[in-house]
C-alpha cells in the first residue's frame, strides 16, 4: 500500500508540475522556459503592466486554438474578467515619505 501511495503521489505531483510548465508558456510574456531560480517577470513601467495584461487576456481568448491538451473555456461569451479597485486620489511627498490618501474607491 506504501508503494502504490507513493507512486499516485509522485503522479499528481508530476501532473501539477507540467501543468505549471505549460501555463508559464502559455501565460507569461516572454517566458523562456529557464528554472525557476532563474527567471524573474519584472514590470518596470505602467506600459509594461498593460503589455502583460493584455497579452494574458489574449492568450486566454485563444487557448481552444493554441494549446495541445485540453485547456479551454465552456462557453465562448464566459471568459476571463479583470476587476481594479483603487483609491481615487493619492499624492506622495518624496522628502519625507508621506501619502496623502483619499480613501474613497473605485472599481
């Protein structure tokens, strides 16, 4: 029983493991397949963020038609929403490292 647990084990975890290989493929801008340890996904300016984001929600749009195995979505109108909630105004003063924020959100 020892050996048939560790053998399920080691298969969910190997499964798991590929299936994050793929997604890192499929999902990150630029992604070159290097180890972990190796790679970093910085974002340096606000066009960088939008360039990410919008590459995201392009691949999700297209994963029936590019990927291999069985990734997808049911329903062609069902898809992928992004919400943003942010304050509506903040000021930092950068000589002493204070933030003045209005607390009030929007979405």
């Amino acid at each position: 029983q020892l050996v048939l647990f560790g053998l399920s084990n080691q298969l969910v975890v190997s499964f798991k493991e590929e299936n994050t290989v793929a997604f890192k493929h499929l999902f990150l801008k630029g992604y070159s397949g290097a180890d972990e340890d190796d790679y970093s996904c910085s974002i340096y300016t606000q066009q960088d963020a939008y360039d990410s984001i919008f590459y995201v929600l392009n691949q999700y749009r297209h994963l029936k038609n590019i990927s291999l195995g069985t990734l997808g979505y049911e329903h062609e109108e069902s898809g992928l929403k992004i919400c943003k909630q942010q304050y509506k105004r903040g000021t930092m003063l950068p000589s002493n490292d204070t933030l003045n924020i209005d607390v009030s959100t929007e979405t």
